[in-house]
C-alpha cells in the first residue's frame, strides 16, 4: 500500500512537464497562508528604489559641510543655465536683486535712525517730527525693495520657462539620436527616464529656489553690516541668535525629508493595487478571477499604514517645531540678556539697542529661510546634476558623423565575417557571418527565434554597427558613411511597428520625416500595395483620420489594420533597402498573401535590394536567396529547389509546416 501511495504513473503526470530525475530538486508544497506584501516594518524595505526616487531625502543625509561646500558650485551651475538662456534677463535678476539687498539695508538702517530720534530728549510732537524724514525714507527704501522684488520676479518669470525649454529641447535631441544598442540596456531607461522625469521638473523650480536663497543670504548679510555698524559687539550676539535657530531647521527639515522618504515608498505600495483596479488589461481577468475583494482587501491594509504615517509624521513635525522654537528661544533670550547688559553698562545707546533687536529679528528669519531653501536647492541641484550628466553621457553615444554621406543607392551590400554581441551578453547573437545581398533581389532570412535574423537585419540597416567584421555598401565600409545618412536609405517594417497618434497619412509620410507633406500618388500607391487602402477608405475621414483613442473622434484599429499601415509606410519611404521583419505576423490570410503577391511578385525594383524575414516558409519560397540562422550563423544558403534537395534544415522546416496544413486541410474535408 505504501508503494502503490507513493508511485506515480505516467498516465498522472501532467502533459508538458518534464519528470523529476533523480538528484534533481523536487518543490515543497506551499504554506497555507502567505501575504501579498510585508507587513509594516518591511512595507517600504520591499521595494525596489526607482530610479525618479534615487537622490529623494539626500539633503537630509548630506553634513552641514557638504551641504555648504556644494551651494556656490550648484549657484554656478544654474547661473550658467540662465546665462545661455537669457543673458539680459539673468543681468536683470542679479542687478535687481543686489539692489533689493541694498534697499533693504538701507531701510534697516533708516528705522533705526527713526528710533533714535524718537528715543531722543525733548517733547514727544517734536521727537515725532524729527523722525518724520527718516520715516519717509523707510516708506522710500522698502517700496523701492517691493519694485525691486517685483522686477526680480518679472526676469524670474521670463527666465525660467527658457531654462526648460533649452534643456528639454537638447535633451530630447540628444536621447532620440544616441545609438540603438545604448537604448537595448534596460539600465539606459532608468537614466533616461529619471533625468527627463525629475531633471527637468526640478530644472524648472530651481532658479527660483537659487533666486530664494541668494535674497536670504544677502538679507543676512545686509542685517549683519547693520549690526556691525552699531556696535561691532552685535555680530557675536547675532550669531547667538540665529544659530540654533539654524540648529533647528536643519533639524526639522531632516525630519520631514526622512519621513517623506518612508511615507513615498508607501505610496508607491498602494499605487500597485491602484493600477491592478484600474487597468484596462487587467479589468476581464480581475472579473473573470472575482479578484477585486482581495485587492481592495489589501489596498485598505496599506492605506491604514500609510494613515498611521501620516500621524506620525504630523506628530514628529510638531515635537520637532517646538523643539526648534524651544531652542531657538533660548538663543534670543540669551541675545536680549546680552544686549540688556550692553545697554545697562552704557556700552550702547537705547535707540541702538531697540535697532538691534529689530535687525537680530530680521536675521532669524533671513536664516531659518536660508536653512529651509538650502535643502531644496541641495537635492534638487542633484537631479539637474544628473540631467547634465545624462546629457553628456548621450553626446558621447551619438552615432557616427564623418561627414561622408551614404549613396542615394547600392547596387551591393556585402557581410564579411561581421559578427555583433549585446552589450551586456557573453554569446554572440551574429557569429562571423557572411553574404552578398544584390539590387534587384529579394532575399529571405530564415530560422528559429534567437537565432540571428533580426539583429542581422538591424546591422545592414545600420541601427548596429558590427563588433567584428565588415559590411560594405558598393565596397565602401559603412563605418566611413553617417549613420544616419545609412539608416535613411533603408526601409524597415518591423513586427511590432509603432502606432503613431497621428493621421492615417501622417502615419505613412512619417517615414520621410515629415507629419504634414506628402506625395499624394506615393502615398496612394503605397497604401494600395500594402492593403492599407481599404483600411483608410472605412475611416471617418479617411486620410486625415486620427489614429488614437486619446483624441476625440479617434479611431483605434487592430493588430492586423497596423500592420497594413506600417507597410506602407515602410513602401512609402522608397528606399533602395527594404527590410520586412514578420510584417504580416498578424495580419489574416488574404491581407498577408496580398502583401507578399505587392513585395515578391508585383512590379520588381531593379534598384532595391529587398530582404524578408519570416517564420512561415511559404512566404519564402519565391525569393532570389534564402540564408537560414541557427545560433548566429548562417548554416545554410540557397533557392527554395536548392534547399528542398538539400535535405538540411530548411527542408524538415519546410516539411513540417506543410504537414501541419495538409493535416488541418484534411480534417476540414472530413467535415
């Protein structure tokens, strides 16, 4: 009985999964009950850092020395973006601001002159009338501070959206022309997409932020000056006081940039079952699986914590504000303590005392508004580091420009030994490869997935450039020719083929680089060839027909309506190169027969070299040349005929799929 319970029969095994061997690791049976997520204390330990919150809460782990040693390198820095933006405009802020520092000095020192006329001996209407003209130059230098302000304001306005744009503009530039295997590496996304996402966003505050912390830092040292003028004593007292008030907001801004930190990465938790309710992918599934009670079940759990949070944060931003009102308090008492013994031993008069405090006071709050500016400008500078860095990174990966500009056509490409390697992998996805492809031919690459025909493809349209070997255009090594000039004269309809959000023409003339222009009979033919004909002529529109659910009145086609479209845009561009990789993979039957009967039997180019990539051999079997991949090499080369008496490869492909529809064509008979 024993035996019997433990032995499997093969007619109880699964169809599909291959039987555990001996020595082999067998799977436990899973526990009984497992949470979707950790629990609290591991909730924001799980996930794994993104890349737009890689520099979020650094200003909180920064010391107050490097906080301080990288401000005048990060003022450089954006001045220098300002200057190339608008040289006026970045004249005009800093004149204005000085100025502004200037009258608010001045008005400092214009109340104190008020205070000590009002302190003065003699009745009290003529004290107040002595004072009456240095009142009017407080009015005078504190409304010429708010004009000031206000031009500061103006050139900050008109400043800031040139910043943006100049740099969005090069970026953009710059990461849509950087080479194809730099876009390959999933790392490259993370950079790209962190410095576009958060460089340029924080690009845009933060010359208004630099703007901040140069009025609070010449403010201090404005109120400074003024101190040191009425007693040179008052500066020590003036650092008495500001300082742990500093103490105190650096303290408090930690806290809340620590705590954000937890309190984001919460959010991104919840955001995963957010997007698994809403998603239209998810949505039958979700129904079909009656999962919604369990993800609602779990999204309440997170929003409790993130509540709990959220306590906790305002809880901690308050023990920390009275903790820095408690301790900067203390400082100015002990100022006042300091300054009621000045004015106790006659070291300084009453009128300048009263100044003192005015301007100690105007000190504090210049300081805690410094401290506060300081972080933001300190992590957010990070990220428009990174966007520079990133920007940089991308003109070092910008194709070749030699100045020698590819033949408007070839009559010959050849492959010699040309082998290419993914950056990143060990094996060779093209193995010393060889042929010669000629104009007027239409050639096939054929084999299994992985084995070589896309990427030999992408290198004969120069999107790669081989790790070995040499591919020459009319014996010219495409290395000596732009690259771009190369990728223009080829045409590409790839399996998965972009969908545009624009107009069923701009979808065709896109592959001349333009959106708006077109050859009505280029066009017109393109689409009749290609079967896209029928698809435009049922839209609502027809040609200017927008292409994408996301306008109003735009229509959504299928996968196989696509597929028509890109390969008339790929005829369109009528290049002497034309690359099909899988460019009927979803369309029906008819659609894809009267595709090939367009490319392999209709009206032959004399002047284009034509190369088609497909699974189903049918399609191939007309073709001039078909080389067959298998793990990056070419093992075989020839016509249909020529490969069928092989034996080889090609024809048990062949053989295969031929059975397959000769079977399927029989049960069809029989019904």
């Amino acid at each position: 009985m024993k035996d019997t319970m433990n032995t499997t029969s093969p007619a109880m095994e699964a169809p599909g999964i291959p039987r555990q061997h001996g020595g082999a690791l067998s799977l436990p049976l899973p526990p009984a009950s497992l949470p979707p997520s950790p629990d609290s204390e591991g909730l924001t330990d799980g996930m794994k850092e993104a890349y737009w919150s890689v520099y979020d809460g650094a200003a909180a782990q920064a010391s107050v020395r490097q906080l301080l040693g990288r401000l005048p390198r990060i003022t450089g820095q954006v001045g220098a973006l300002a200057w190339r933006a608008d040289p006026r405009a970045m004249a005009a802020v800093v004149a204005l601001q000085l100025a502004s520092a200037a009258m608010a000095a001045f008005g400092l020192m214009a109340s104190v002159a008020v205070l000590q006329e009002l302190f003065a001996h003699g009745p009290t209407p003529d004290r107040v009338r002595a004072a009456a003209p240095q009142l009017l130059l407080v009015v005078a230098f504190f409304t010429a501070r708010g004009l000031l302000e206000t031009g500061v304001a103006l050139g900050q306005a008109r400043l800031t959206p040139k910043i943006r744009t100049a740099l969005e503009t090069e970026f953009l530039s710059l990461t849509a022309q950087v080479r194809l295997e730099a876009v390959d590496d999933a790392d490259w996304h993370d950079e790209i997409y962190r410095a576009h996402d958060r460089g340029l966003f924080y690009a845009r505050q933060i010359v208004g932020q630099i703007v901040s912390l140069a009025s609070a830092s010449l403010g201090l040292l404005g109120t400074a000056s003024v101190l040191a003028v009425l007693h040179p004593v008052l500066l020590p007292l003036l650092l008495l006081s500001v300082v742990p008030v500093g103490a105190a907001a650096i303290h408090a801004s930690r806290a809340r940039f620590t705590s954000f930190t937890r309190w984001n990465a919460m959010q991104r938790r919840v955001r995963l079952f957010s997007w698994l309710l809403l998603d239209r992918d998810t949505a039958a599934e979700l129904r079909s699986d009656t999962a919604a009670p369990a993800l609602l079940a779990e999204h309440r759990r997170i929003t409790g914590l993130i509540a709990a949070e959220d306590t906790r944060l305002g809880t901690g931003a308050a023990v920390t504000n009275l903790f820095g009102r408690t301790l900067g308090g203390m400082g100015t008492g002990l100022t006042y303590l300091a300054l009621g013994t000045m004015l106790i031993a006659g070291w300084l008069p009453l009128a300048a005392g009263a100044g003192a405090a005015l301007a100690i006071q105007t000190g504090q709050r210049a300081l805690t508004r410094l401290v506060d500016v300081a972080h933001l400008v300190y992590e957010h500078a990070l990220w428009v580091d990174d966007l520079l860095s990133t920007m940089e990174r991308c003109r070092a990966l910008l194709p070749r420009r030699t100045g020698r500009p590819a033949p408007p056509a070839v009559r010959e490409i050849t492959l010699t030994n040309v082998s290419y390697t993914y950056p990143g992998k060990d094996t060779p996805a093209l193995d010393r490869v060889s042929m010669t492809l000629r104009a007027g031919q239409t050639v096939a690459f054929v084999g299994a997935n992985g084995s070589g025909k896309s990427t030999c493809s992408r290198l004969i349209a120069g999107l790669y450039d081989p790790s070995e070997g040499t591919i020459g255009w009319d014996g010219t090594d495409v290395r000596e020719l732009d690259a771009e000039s190369l990728q223009a004269r080829v045409a590409a309809v790839l399996q998965d083929p972009v969908r545009f959000p624009f107009s069923a023409l701009a979808n065709i003339t896109v592959s001349c680089g333009t959106l708006t222009d077109a050859d009505p009979e280029r066009a017109h033919t393109a689409a009749v060839a290609s079967g896209a004909d029928q698809v435009i002529a049922a839209l609502p529109g027809t040609w200017a027909a927008l292409l994408s659910k996301r306008f109003k009145d735009g229509q959504e086609l299928s996968a196989g309506q696509w597929a028509k479209i890109a390969v008339a845009r790929g005829l369109y561009k009528d290049a002497p190169v034309l690359l099909l990789d899988e460019p009927t993979a979803s369309m029906d039957p008819r659609a894809e027969h009267a595709v090939y009967q367009a490319v392999l039997h209709g009206r032959r180019r004399e002047d284009r070299i034509t190369v088609l990539i497909s699974h189903r051999l049918a399609s191939v079997v007309d073709c001039d040349q078909i080389f067959v991949f298998d793990s990056g090499r070419i093992t075989e080369s020839g016509t249909h005929h020529e490969l069928m008496e092989l034996g080889g490869e090609y024809a048990q492909m062949f053989a295969l799929q031929a059975a397959a529809y000769q079977t399927e064509a029989s049960t069809a008979d029989r019904r």
